[in-house]
C-alpha cells in the first residue's frame, strides 16, 4: 500500500464549528506533515511530525490544533475558522529511515462560510 | 533551507522535449533537489530526486552540473497530460523529518497539441 487517504474530500463549515481533518497511512512512515494551498499558490507547510511528536510548526493559529494518535494517523482539528481559511489542505508522509520523497494525499477542499 | 528559482510558466507542443531550470545558489553540501507534479486540486507527486550528475527514471531526467547551483529536469516527448505545475525542492534528507518542506513558486507547463 503506497498511498496516503484523507477524508473528507470536500468540506464546508461556518465559523463557529467544529471540523476534523483526517489522513492516513499504511506504510511505515515516521514523518507525517500538513500543507495549506491556496488556488494557484504553492503548497505552504504548516506542521510537521516525527515518530508521532510535533517537531515543526510554522507559527500556525490556534484554530488549527494537529494530533498524530499513532504512526498511521494524522488528524487536524478545526474549530473557528476564517473564511481566508478556505484552501485545499494536504496531508503527506515520508520515511525517515534515507533520502526519499515525500508522498502526498489527495487533500480536502475546505471553505469556510 | 535553499532557496529555488524557477520560470513562472513555461508553452510546449505534444512530442517535444521540456526542460525547466531551477536555480539554488545557495545549496548546501547535505541537500537533495526534488521535482514534484502537481495536476489542480491534487497532491504533488515525486518525479524525480538527485544529488549531482543525471538521474533518469521513466518518466524524466534530472541533470544537476558539477557546482550543484542549479539542476534541470527533463520532460522527453511530452504529451497533454504533462499540462501541470512543476516544483522543484531542494533540501536535506539524511534521516531527518526536515527533507524537502519548502516549495517555491514552480512553473506552470502548458502542452498545446
């Protein structure tokens, strides 16, 4: 299994909910990482983890609260969003045992009413 | 971590060669240059990783010259479907959570037929 799944595909929440993202993988990897991209803007790295720790994050709001429960999930917990945090969120993994690539999932399309 | 240039976009027609040049002045001796994929509303996708000389895998070719200050990825004999955006990443990978995160503007490739 060489893939990494996110669900929802599409989500649509007002301003004062609550949402989860969440991604997952089956391949071993220790490193997992969230990405916001904004229409025709490259891809901006919001968090990183490493064997399940937060190692990085890019001085992301407080609205945004990432959890890794174990190796295999990565979960993005939402809640009071704006609407300028509307933006197709990416989720990746990559080993950390050699140079290799990241791999990256499908994303979710957030708009935030 | 390194910083990369590339062309904002880039026009081609079905069965010619492609090649988009990234520039990284200021790569270090640990990194690696990475060149992702990317189809809208979609996650990256690796084509193609190096460290100096040529690399070829099935779908391109990565040339980086002695000084490593710039590489350049390959596309042979493309076709519609290779209409995307281009990113080319460069950092390090050595077992590291801290591989190639950042992406820089990448270049928007148009096949016409």
């Amino acid at each position: 299994d060489t893939e990494v799944t996110q669900t929802p595909k599409h989500l649509v929440m007002g301003m004062t909910n609550k949402k989860s993202l969440k991604c997952e993988q089956h391949m071993g990897h220790r490193a997992m990482y969230w990405y916001k991209q904004k229409a025709k803007k490259p891809p901006e790295l919001m968090f990183v983890y490493s064997y399940e720790k937060l190692s990085i994050n890019e001085s992301v709001p407080s609205r945004f609260s990432p959890e890794c429960p174990n190796s295999s999930l990565l979960n993005l917990h939402l809640h009071a969003l704006q609407p300028e945090d509307s933006a197709l969120y990416l989720c990746a993994s990559r080993t950390l045992a050699r140079a290799d690539e990241q791999f990256f999932g499908p994303g979710t399309r957030l708009t935030v009413l | 971590l390194a910083k990369t240039t590339q062309p904002i976009s880039m026009d081609s027609y079905e069965g010619q060669e492609v090649n988009i040049t990234c520039s990284h002045n200021n790569i270090a001796t640990n990194d690696y240059i990475t060149w992702y994929q990317q189809f809208p509303s979609q996650g990256p996708r690796f084509i193609i990783q190096g460290y100096k000389t040529k690399v070829t895998n099935e779908v391109a070719s990565l040339f980086i010259p002695a000084d490593r200050k710039s590489s350049t990825l390959s596309l042979p004999r493309v076709s519609l479907s290779d209409t995307a955006v281009y990113y080319c990443l460069v950092g390090g990978n050595y077992g590291g959570s801290q591989g190639n995160l950042i992406f820089g503007k990448g270049t928007k490739l148009s096949v016409k037929p």
